[in-house]
C-alpha cells in the first residue's frame, strides 16, 4: 500500500526533516509514529499527504508515485487519502452535517447519496445529536469526531493522522483512538502519528520510532520507548 | 458539472456575500462609483462626439459661379452636383447674389447703406452643398474640379474648421479611450485589494477544501459568482443612477434652451443606454469575475 524508499526531505534552511527513510505499510495495518518533538513525524505524514515534496527517495501509495503527480492529479490523489489534524480543521461557518457533506460535495456526489451518508458516518462517530451544531459549539473531543466523519465518508483506503488527540484529555483520546480503531478493522489502513504514550503501550499496534528524521526502531506489535 | 454542484456554488456565493456583507458592500460601492464615472464619461464622450460630428457635416463646401454663366448653365450645374457621389441631393443649396448681399448684411451685423452704390453682383452667386463625413470631403471636391466646369470660379473648403474639427475629434477620442481605459484597471485594483482582505479570512478555508481533495475549479466557482454578482450589482446601481440624470439633463436643456436644441440635437436616452447597459454590465461582471479571481488566485497553491 505505501512504499518509502530511501525519503530525504531537507527543507529549504537545511533542517532534514526526513533521513533516508525507507519502510513499507501494508494495506489494511494500523500504524503509530513516534519520536519525541522534531524527530519528523509531522515531515512524514505531510510528505504522504504531498503537502511537501521529497528531496530524494520515492514514495509510492497504493498505485501513484507522489514525485509523478501532477498538478491536476492532486485533488484526485487527496480523495483517496482521509486527513485527520490536531487542531481539527473544521470549516467554522458550516454545521457538522456540513462539514461532513462538503467532502461528499467536493467530489461531485449526487445529493441522493450524501443524504444517505452523512447521516450513517455521523452515527458511526456518534455524532447523530449534533449534526446541526457549528464546530465553535462542540468540546474538541466532538469537533475531532466530526472530522472524523469527514475524513472517513468517501470511503478511503488510507486515514493519516497527524496528533489527533493532541489536543484532547485522556478519556476522549481514547474514544477517538477506538474510533480509527473501528475504521482500521473495516479494512482501511490508519497511520497515526502522535506522542500519546499510553495509548501507543496500550494497543499493541506496530510502531514506528522516529528521531532526527531516521527510523530507529520499527515494532510489529510494541509500545512507546522514551528512551534512546 | 452536476447540478447539485452549481447550486452549491451559488448559494456558496450568496452565504459568502452575507458572511462579509462589509466587504460586499465596499466592493459594490468601489465597482459602482467607477462604473458612475465611466458612464458619466461616455455620455459626454458620445455627446461631444455627435455634436462634433454634426457640426463638420454642417460645414459646407461652396462653389462659387462666375457672373458669365446663364441660368440654363447653372441648372446644368446644379444637376451635375447633384449626381457626385457622397453629395447629400437635398442639400445642395443655390445662393443667388441678392441671397449673398443679404447674409453678410445680417452676418456683419452692418448698415445695408454701406452697399449702396455698390453693384448688385458685388458678391457672387455660389452652390452650396454637405459631403457628410469629413473623410468625404476631399473626395467631393476632387469631383467638383474634375467636372471643369466653365464658369466655376472657386470651391471653398472651410479648411480650417475641418483641421479643427478633426484635431478636437481626434483628441476627444484618445483622451476618454485613456480615461475609460484606466478606470477599468482602478477598479479591477481596488476590486482586488477589496476581496483580499477577506479572502485572508478564506485561507484557511480554501486549504481545507484542498484537503478534502476539491479541485481548483471547486473552489474557483463560487468565487466566480460572488464577483459575478458584485458586478452585476455594481453595474445596476450606476446605470439606474446614470440614466436618471441624463433623462433629467436632456430634460432641463431643452426646456431652457430652446435654441440649443435647435442649433444640435443630443444622443436620445435610447440610444446612449442601449450601448452603455450591456457595456457596463459586461464591465462590471469582468471586473468583478476578474477581481474576485486574482484576490484568491495564489491561496490555491497549496
Ligand atoms: N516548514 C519547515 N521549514 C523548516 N524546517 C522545518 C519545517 N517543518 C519542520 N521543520 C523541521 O523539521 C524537523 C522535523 O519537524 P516535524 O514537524 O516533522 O517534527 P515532529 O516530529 O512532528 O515534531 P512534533 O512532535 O513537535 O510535532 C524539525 O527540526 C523542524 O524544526
Ligand atoms: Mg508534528
């Protein structure tokens, strides 16, 4: 599903965000990165998502090498991926059912369809009750959980999140981990990148340990060293 | 493009034009106040144009007859005239001496027993005729001395008003193609600078939407129709304005100055709205579309 070979990223002060990374995440795993602050993290999702462009290396995800997207090609690439960020990044001035809707919008579904959808994805997060709130009237736990939904309702093969509980207490942290959970066991491959210890030792997922850019320990099943 | 989608781009247009009813409105009025003064400009630029215009077809050009020609010659003349090319038929005019005496008495403003005892030929007898455009004239003229005529003593050109007139119309022409022209390109800079204050706002939303994988044009469209509809509106508000005026103008000139009215006519209300409405309405979607377009155009390269 993902193919890193040998990713350099070196931004334009000559910080190297990626160092010769190379890995490979099959279709359907789920995923943590972990590194303490700096270690690239945020680099690499952002890299996956071709937010950024590779100073050298390949990545390739499912069928497209990123370095051969086009202009053109990229709104079409980006659908295939669902994007989860710390801070949320909900539209403000639309309600969730909106929110969720404008994803379905942006790729041209019919109305029938998102009518159909939204609210199943909204269900699915356990967001029924709040479809006609604003993202200023919901706590964050809420607010990541209709992006969530957004991330999720067209159905992507990938989900890419940068910190998702970032910003929430535990308790909600762990409802949104058991969310991606839930997506990952429908078949849909989960990369998470976060500090989140507990939940990393917890879950037993595979981790990926990141520092100064350069892969350091990758764990099929493991949990979250602080150490090194 | 489905339907569903365009009617979210319009009413993704409309929401936006109320969420930033401020900026809507500095927009509206910023497209309104330059469409005013073009139209403004036109009306007159049109107007100075006809009357300049009016006034070269009214400058004759005369061929004056020797006193050797006898009325059956000069009849033949007048026919011959008749028959150039671009000469208006009915306007060639016969002046006999007694016409001539009379019109530089009135035209001098003079005694007429100054002329006492001067002969009754003492001015000579002349045809006059209009050749329409200026750009006839020398035409005409070439015509009237080829037709050699025996007799025929001199043709008058009123040179110098002709090189006036189409130095003024000439003049007048560049000068509201150079007004038009840089009000067109104020308004698209202000139009701009207007919507960037809240495109600004937009950003983040314009990067979520890519986010989520809209295309450019997604996101273009609804921009496309909040300027679209700035324009129009910034149009509509100047044209009723405009047309208000000039009704009411042409009103007040003709109700008191009669004379004006009788010396030139003006362009009627008609005929100056049905090129002004499309023109500015075609300007202030342009302007809108083409301001709304830049002001968010680089928030796209995400
Ligand atoms: N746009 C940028 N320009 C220059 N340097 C950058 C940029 N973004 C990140 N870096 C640098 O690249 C390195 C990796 O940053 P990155 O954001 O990927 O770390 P991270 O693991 O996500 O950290 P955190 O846990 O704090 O989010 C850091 O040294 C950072 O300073
Ligand atoms: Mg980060």
């Amino acid at each position: 599903m993902i193919l890193i070979s040998n990713a350099t990223k070196l931004y334009d002060n000559g910080v190297k965000g990626i160092d010769n990374v190379s890995l490979t995440i099959q279709s359907g795993e789920f995923v943590f990165i972990v590194g303490s602050t700096g270690s690239g993290k945020s680099t690499l999702i952002r890299l996956l998502l071709k937010e950024v462009d590779l100073t050298s290396g390949q990545i390739k995800i499912g069928r497209d090498n990123l370095s051969d997207l086009t202009r053109h090609q990229m709104p079409y690439f980006r659908r295939r991926i669902g994007v989860v960020f710390q801070d949320f990044r909900l539209l403000t001035n639309k309600t969730v059912y909106e929110n969720v809707a404008f994803a379905m919008r942006v790729v041209e579904a019919p109305n029938r369809d998102i009518r159909r959808s939204v609210p199943v994805v909204l269900a699915q997060v356990g967001l029924q009750k709040k479809a006609k709130s604003y993202p200023s009237q919901l706590s964050g736990g809420e607010q990541q959980r209709a992006a969530l939904a957004r991330a999720i309702v067209n159905r992507p093969p990938l989900i890419l999140a940068d910190e998702p509980t970032g910003n929430l207490d535990p308790g909600t942290a762990w409802d949104i981990m058991g969310l991606l959970e839930d997506i990952n066991d429908r078949g849909t491959t989960v990369v998470v990148a976060t500090h989140a210890k507990e939940l990393v030792d917890e879950m037993q997922k595979r981790v990926i340990t990141l520092k100064n850019g350069a892969v350091i320990r990758d764990l099929a099943k493991g949990g979250y060293y602080d150490e090194d | 493009m489905r339907i569903s989608s365009v009617r979210y781009y319009v009413s993704e247009a409309f929401k936006n034009l109320f969420r930033n009813h401020l900026m809507t409105v500095a927009a509206i009025l910023t497209v309104s106040a330059c469409l005013f003064i073009l139209a403004v400009s036109l009306c007159l630029a049109l107007n100075i144009d006809y009357l300049l215009e009016q006034m070269e077809q009214s400058l004759s050009v005369v061929v004056y007859l020797s006193d050797e020609l006898d009325a059956d010659q000069v009849n033949e003349l007048y026919k011959r005239i008749q028959d150039i090319p671009y000469v208006k038929a009915d306007s060639v005019k016969y002046i006999s001496h007694e016409m001539a005496i009379e019109r530089f008495i009135e035209s001098m403003d003079a005694d007429p027993s100054l002329l006492d005892g001067l002969p009754d030929n003492f001015l000579p007898r002349s045809f006059e005729l209009e050749a329409g455009d200026l750009a006839y004239r020398d035409v005409v003229i070439e015509e009237l001395k080829g037709l050699a005529f025996r007799g025929v003593e001199k043709i008058g050109n009123q040179e110098q008003y002709v090189g006036l007139l189409t130095t003024i119309n000439n003049g007048i022409r560049v000068v509201s193609v150079i007004v038009i022209a840089g009000l067109i390109v104020l308004s698209v800079l202000i139009i701009v600078n207007t919507i960037k204050i809240t495109v600004n706002s937009r950003r983040t939303e314009i990067t979520i939407m890519k986010y989520v994988g809209a295309t450019d044009w997604f996101i273009r469209w609804p921009f496309i129709i909040e300027g679209l509809l700035i324009g129009l509106i910034g149009a509509a508000v100047p044209l009723f304005f405009s047309w208000l005026s000039y009704r009411n103008v042409l009103a007040v000139l003709r109700d008191n100055f009669i004379s004006v009215e009788e010396l030139f006519d003006f362009k009627t209300t008609f005929e100056i709205f049905s090129l002004l409405i499309p023109l500015t309405l075609i300007l202030g979607a342009g302007i809108g579309i083409i301001g709304s377009v830049t002001s968010m155009r680089k928030y796209l390269r995400v």
